[in-house]
C-alpha cells in the first residue's frame, strides 16, 4: 500500500462526506419546511421524509465502517515496538521453562 496517497484520499473523502452532510441537511430542511407549507406533498414524498431517521443512520453507519477500514488500512507499524514486544515474549518463554511452567 502506498500509505501517503491513501491517507490523501482518506482526507479528500472526509472534505467530501463534510460537504455531502452539510447538503443533506438542508434537504431534509427544505423537505420539512414544503411538509409544513404545503398540504400537497405526494405519498411517495412523504414515505421519504419519514424515511429520512432511517436513511440517515444507514448513512452514517456506511461512513463509520468506511472510516474505520481506512484507518487500519493506514495504521502504521512500530518497528520498535515490535522488536521489544518479541523480546518480552522471548524472557517470558525463557522464563516458563526455568520454573517449568506449562
């Protein structure tokens, strides 16, 4: 993986979700604002707009899941803590057969 270009895109896809929200939500306002003006909404109108909470957690759980995989796909390796995580393990093993533990 070419993790800076993928970091780029993460944040370019994070601008957009921003933007995205920001014109969601004055849809959902300009869609209330013609539910309360106007007695004249069609059925298929108003089966969306009490869709609207639905649609929204939908939404939001697709982002979160799409930001949580980037963000492993991104997570970057410690060299070091590795190393030292291998040698605790190397003490602890070296330790177990002194004492003969199983």
């Amino acid at each position: 993986f070419d993790h800076q270009k993928i970091v780029y895109r993460y944040k370019k896809m994070k601008r957009w979700m921003e933007v995205a929200s920001k014109l969601g939500g004055l849809l959902v306002g300009w869609l209330i604002v013609m539910v309360i003006t106007s007695g004249m909404v069609s059925e298929g109108t108003k089966f969306h707009i009490q869709m609207l909470p639905i649609y929204g957690v939908l939404l939001w759980g697709i982002y979160s899941a799409v930001v949580i995989i980037i963000g492993v796909l991104t997570f970057n390796d410690c060299e070091a803590a590795h190393k030292k995580l291998l040698r605790e393990i190397s003490t602890a093993q070296k330790y177990m057969k002194q004492h003969n533990i199983h």
